[in-house]
C-alpha cells in the first residue's frame, strides 16, 4: 500500500483501503518496536482498540502515563483535548491522533473567547477547569482536574478564595454539593453524560432489583441523586471490582464495560438507557477512532498534534498545579 501523508490529510481515512489479510493486531505491534512508540487509549475506546493499547485509563491516568513516559512517538487513542494534553505535556514527543475529527462536545461547549469574556466578569476568582477542554480554556485556568482528583483539587483551595469552575456545569454542581462551595459555574456539558433517561434507568432498576447503578459525576443531578455509587472512571471501574454486588447499571459511556466485564467476567454490566432510540450510550467523537485508522496513524506518522509553544507553556501551568496537588494528595505516585 503506497499512500503519502498528503493524501491522508487531503482525502481523509475513508479512502484509504487496507489489505484484509492483513493482521492489524500483529502489524500494530511491530510498528510501536519499530517506531518505538506507545498506544495510550481512554476506557471509552472501542475493545480492540484497548486491547492493542499500552496502557487503558482515564483522564487523570493518562496524563500522568503521558507525562513520564519515554516513547518517541505517543499514539493518543483518545478525542483531541487528550492528545493535546499529552504534547502539552510532552514537548519534545511526536503526539498522533487517528482521526483528528474526534472532538468532544464538553470542551467544544467553551470556546475561548466567550470564556475569556467570562472570565473577566470575575476578576477576584480562581479558574478550576475539568481536564475535558481545550489547550486555551487550559492556559485561561489556574489549576485543571479530573473527575478523579476535582474533589482534593478543590479542597487544596482556601475556603474563602472564590471560584469559577469550567466547563462541566453537572460536575461543578456535584463538587459544590460534596464540599459546600458555592463555585461559579460555565453553563457546558457533556453529550453523553446529559442523554442518560431518569425514567428508564427507572424501569430498568424494576426489572433488576439486585443491580446497582452508578454513575459518573458528568451525569446530570436527577441520575446523581439516585446513584448508589459516583465516580470517576477508574472509580467506577475499582468498585465493580471490589463490591459484592453482581448486577451493575452502568451510567457513563459504554467503552468501559469492556474492562469491567474483563475484571469481573462472572458479573453483569448494563449499560444505563440514554433518552433516544439507541440501546447504549456511545460517545460518536470517541468512536471515531478505528484499529484501521490506528494501524495507518502509526504507518505514517499522520495526523500529527501540533501546537503553538507559547500556547503549551501557558497550558502547561495549570496542568503543573494538578500533577503538584495530586501527587501530595497521594493520587499518583
């Protein structure tokens, strides 16, 4: 197969055909040795993509693997604000993409200028913006967090400094209810986390008496409230491991009964119902990212994230203050 960079940029990966003797799993594998490269993949990747990748995790995760790791080459199996994460904090590294369409409509709910605006209406406030938004929002901020470590981020902060809280309304809310602050917030959210049904997540409970729900912080209150479990990915994730139950409705996005079903294969994981027609829950943005588009990233080295230096460095501080935080609260090591 003969294709150079241009094309793929110009014409995209739809035509781009890929022998299908190929064996994608082994051809991966021998271009991370060759190229010395590592797959970072998010809980949400679709299954073989988790399945070729270095290391699976969530947001907090992946940061910290990008941050120390000694690869040339970071493949970033994730949506655009991660892969950017990633070269924010890894200057030096060649940061890959498989499909630079895979956006995230959280992040996309804060564009720069508008915040910037907002802002400035608040001079005497600290910016705190969850880790899902982009490389300006990032360099606007005084400290990020993740949905694992939001709650100690926030504590960290002297009571009577005021705060504005971007862009995930549902999780500002969440964090205001658990440490009684009263944060501004930035009216964004999260497609996924906002489509969940009350009503048939209801049902469902009905016709599984024994299941437990839980649920991520992005989702909205009314799913909050009756939650048996709230947290983060891994969190979530950690507790259908470690809990006795045997039935788990699941409300975040469905990439991550993978690995529950793959640490607990003799339990049941159902996927929360969303207020559409759909069975599942499925982040489009996420899924954008194929094992074909994987195999063709790695080939040839496209699409590459590139990013203004002075952008990174001013990004690149309020990431600082997260790793400074969390590593003194014990979150990563």
């Amino acid at each position: 197969m003969n294709i150079d960079k241009e094309a793929i940029l110009e014409k995209g990966f739809l035509d781009i055909e890929i022998d299908a003797r190929l064996d994608l799993f082994a051809e991966i594998e021998r271009l991370k040795k060759e190229k010395n490269a590592v797959i970072l993949a998010h809980y949400y990747q679709e299954p073989d993509i988790q399945d070729v990748a270095d290391y699976i995790g969530d947001s907090l995760g992946l940061a910290q693997q990008a941050s120390k790791t000694d690869a040339d080459i970071i493949v970033f199996a994730g949506v655009h604000f991660m892969a950017e994460t990633a070269k924010i904090l890894n200057p030096t590294r060649k940061v890959l993409l498989p499909d630079l369409k895979a956006g995230c409509s959280l992040a996309d709910s804060a564009p720069a200028p508008l915040f910037r605006a907002f802002k400035e209406k608040y001079p005497d406030h600290l910016v705190v913006s969850y880790i899902n938004c982009s490389a300006e929002i990032k360099a606007l901020s005084d400290i990020i967090c993740t949905s694992g470590n939001a709650e100690k981020i926030i504590e960290s902060i002297p009571a009577n400094q005021p705060i504005i809280f971007a862009p995930d309304k549902n999780l500002g809310a969440y964090l205001n209810k658990k440490t009684g602050r009263k944060m501004v917030l930035w009216n964004g959210a999260c497609m996924v986390h906002e489509i969940f049904s009350l009503e048939k997540i209801t049902k469902l409970k009905i016709r599984h008496p024994k299941a437990k729900l839980i649920a991520h912080p992005e989702c909205e209150e009314a799913v909050l409230a009756v939650a048996d479990y709230i947290g983060s990915t891994t969190q979530l994730l950690k507790y259908s491991q470690t809990d006795s139950c045997q039935e788990y409705i699941v409300a975040t996005e469905t990439g991550i009964l993978h690995q529950m079903q793959q640490n607990s294969p003799n339990k049941t994981f159902i996927p929360a119902p969303p207020n559409n027609s759909c069975a599942c829950n499925d982040c489009p943005h996420m899924k954008l990212n194929t094992l074909e588009k994987l195999y063709i990233c790695m080939q040839y080295e496209t699409p590459e994230l590139i990013m203004d230096e002075t952008l990174r460095l001013q990004a690149k501080k309020s990431m600082d203050r997260m790793m400074d935080i969390s590593r003194k609260a014990g979150l990563i090591g």
